[in-house]
C-alpha cells in the first residue's frame, strides 16, 4: 500500500547478508576504486579509471532517479545493506517499482563484475514502512543517515567512506557520479580503433536530494543547520553508547580488510516488522485502519484478477499481483 504525500523507509539487504557493499574508494578520491591512479578520471592522461562502490551506487540511484522521478530524500550506503528515505506524489505513485529496478539492476550487474561472481545480488524485495507523521519522518531520516555510526563502522559520517545524502543536506554539496558507456564505446568500434579509449566515453549524472515535505517551508540555512544538528546529536549518543560497551569503531582501513563474501558472525535477530513508524498511538491506529480497509478492497480484486477479470480495477497505490503463463504442448 502506497499513498500519496507519504514518506517510506525503505531498506534492502545483500544476499546471505554478504558484505558486497563495503567500502572500496580511494583515499584521495571516494568514487575511484582503491587500485587506480589518483588521477583516472582526468581525461588528458591513459589511467584507465575503475568505479568504487560508494560511485556506483551513487550513479544507480542518480539513473534510476533520472528514468523514474522520485521525492528521494536519502540513500545510505552500509555494508550489505541498503537505507532510502523517499515521498512519493499522486503523479508519483507507479514509479517507485520501477525506480528501484532500475538502481539495483545497475548495483547488481556491477557488483558481480566488480567480484567475478554471479547470482541475487538482494535478498529479496525490499521492505518498505511507510512514516505516518513528520517528526517519524524526520526520525527514520536521521536513522538512516547515522546507521553506519550505530553499527560501529566509522565515527562519522561525511560521505567519503560511504555514500551518503549528508554532504548534500547538511552543507549544500553537488553530488555526482560517472559511468563508462560501453554501450556507445562499443557503436563506435570498441577496442578496434586504437584512438578508442573507453574513458572518453565517461558520462555523469547528478544525484539530487529532496527536502523532508515538512522543511519545504523552511530556509536552506535552517534546513542545513536542523541537518546538522541532529546528526550531530545521534552521533553523540552512538558514540557514549559505544564507550559504555568497551567499544571503537572500526575505520575505513579496517573496512577495507573485509571479505566482501564474509558475512556476520552473530545470526540475523528476528522479529515483528512494524506495520508503520509513528510518533503517536493515535497515528499508527489511523494507519491500522486505512490498511484494514485497503486490504479489504484489493484482496478481493486480486482474487478476481487472478480469476481472468483483467479489467478489474485495484485500489490506488497497489500493484497487481503476478500472473504465470502456463505454455502447454501435444504429446506425440
């Protein structure tokens, strides 16, 4: 269920929690990978440039949002998983399958040529809790902008480790992001032609953030100090948290020296997902009852289509369940 003028976490995680996202950049350059030159990118030399996985997460989001617009407010790196913060129009509403279709189709196919491996990428669909008022909203925010802090990975976040909205929101910064078009490369002749170098064929694309729908109001000062500040404070307190458990957090070297096949050691703790994030009892009951009723409307239209009444209209913000084809043949 998807409604309008509302804003969702959404969070998706890597296959066996697998930690294919972790940090890979170069120091002097966070959308390099740590094996190039400093200077790949500089089209006046032949330093062959290779992506880091903060760049290509950051050009997935920035294609996918380009191809199918989107309130996105974040998209937080961690090590296998995913955080995005986004608010969907009325206009806006059937964007938001194919918009992370897109991006984690482009995550995928790098990832597996990044580590010569094949195979999911994601666990699975994404999960997706819609914020049912703006200080949730704000709250899940913050939560996804520090989630690296809370884990324990850096003492900070400034978006150089990890990709992360912060440099946009907190001090007005222009993220952008590249990718090689082999597709063009390869038109006009590849490898073939000598004078070819596949970095010529770089394009870029821009990753723009959204404002929370209730700071739309605001000055830009005001939204970027608010930024700040409560990024600021969450970091405080995950920080007193961390020395309370004997605790350091682990630095881009340590990162590095991870397995990207490796996952956790301690086992995923389950539990009972929230249907909604809400600051008040009475808002998370006026989300029950507008489930309730949802669900009353489609689980009868799904049934109806799935029966072959492909007419049959679906309440708004639903997608229509899969359909499988059935191919039969004659015995001989």
């Amino acid at each position: 269920m998807m409604e309008p003028d509302k804003t969702y976490e959404v969070v998706t995680g890597t296959v066996d929690r697998q930690f294919l996202f972790r940090p890979n950049s170069h120091p002097a350059n966070p959308l390099l990978h740590e094996s190039c030159h400093v200077d790949a990118l500089d089209p006046t030399n032949d330093h062959m440039p290779k992506p880091s996985i903060l760049n290509t997460l950051g050009f997935a989001f920035a294609r996918a949002l380009e191809r199918h617009p989107v309130q996105l407010h974040a998209a937080e790196q961690n090590i296998n998983h995913l955080h995005s913060n986004l608010t969907l129009s009325f206009e806006q509403l059937g964007n938001v399958s194919s918009f992370f279709r897109t991006a984690h189709s482009i995550i995928a196919r790098e990832v597996n040529r990044l580590y010569g491996r094949e195979g999911h990428v994601f666990a699975g669909r994404l999960r997706a809790t819609c914020c049912e008022d703006d200080d949730a909203a704000e709250d899940k925010l913050f939560y996804s902008i520090t989630n690296v802090i809370k884990d324990g990975l850096v003492d900070r976040q400034n978006g150089k480790v990890f990709l992360s909205s912060y440099p946009s929101l907190a001090k007005g910064e222009t993220l952008k992001f590249w990718k090689i078009d082999w597709r063009r490369f390869r038109k006009k002749g590849g490898f073939r032609v000598k004078s070819h170098r596949p970095k010529d064929y770089i394009i870029w694309r821009e990753l723009p953030f959204s404002w929370l729908p209730n700071y739309l109001n605001w000055s830009e000062s005001k939204r970027q100090t608010r930024i700040r500040k409560q990024v600021a404070e969450k970091t405080d307190e995950f920080a007193q948290e961390m020395k309370s458990k004997g605790r350091v957090p682990m630095g881009a070297a340590e990162l590095k020296k991870l397995d990207p096949r490796d996952r956790p050691k301690t086992p995923r703790k389950s539990g009972r997902q929230p249907l909604c994030h809400a600051s008040t009892q009475e808002a998370a009951d006026a989300f029950k009852d507008r489930r309730r009723d949802f669900l009353n409307d489609y689980i009868p239209a799904s049934a109806d289509f799935r029966n072959g009444d492909y007419q049959r209209e679906f309440p708004q913000g639903s997608y229509r369940p899969p359909l499988m084809a059935i191919c039969t043949g004659d015995s001989m």
